[in-house]
C-alpha cells in the first residue's frame, strides 16, 4: 500500500506516448494499455525521479491551488492502482 511516506518512481518497461495532453501508455511486460487524463499525465511526468508522494502531493497543491487532503486522497488512490499494474515502483 502506498502511503505519503512512499518514495516512488516510474518503471521503465512502459511504452507512453502523449495525445493532445493525455498519457496512452502500454506495459510491455502484460501488454495492457492505460490512459491517463492531463493531470495523471502530470504526475507520471513528476515521477521521472523518485519523489515522495507527500512530497508530490505538496507540489500538486501548489501547481493545482486544491486542498492538499484532497489531493492526497486522490494522489495515494492513483499511485495504488499504478504500482498494483507495476507502472510505478518504489524506488530502491
């Protein structure tokens, strides 16, 4: 479970390619495909480098002017789901 202490990064077996500000992406290793909208896009550009996702959440609320419990709900949710398809990892 990914938690704000989490320090993630993006895996590198993703192909990903931008269209008109969202992500299409395809995991080479299961050969599924994702999308996501511009800010998921946002965050996976974000995740380049290991970041902490408290860290990461604290940006976005800068970047996005939300409240910062908002954003970390909805941050820990998508950063969950994209480790549990291996898009992300925590980062050694």
């Amino acid at each position: 479970m990914v938690t704000i202490d989490t320090v993630l990064v993006r895996a590198d077996h993703c192909l990903v390619s931008e269209i008109d500000n969202e992500l299409v992406m395809m995991d080479v290793q299961s050969g599924h495909y994702f999308t996501l909208d511009a800010i998921g896009n946002d965050i996976w550009r974000r995740l380049e480098q290991p970041v902490r996702v408290g860290d990461l959440c604290v940006i976005l609320e800068q970047a996005y002017a939300s409240p910062l419990d908002v954003i970390t709900a909805d941050v820990l949710r998508l950063l969950d789901s994209m480790t549990g398809e291996g898009l992300v990892k925590v980062a050694a």
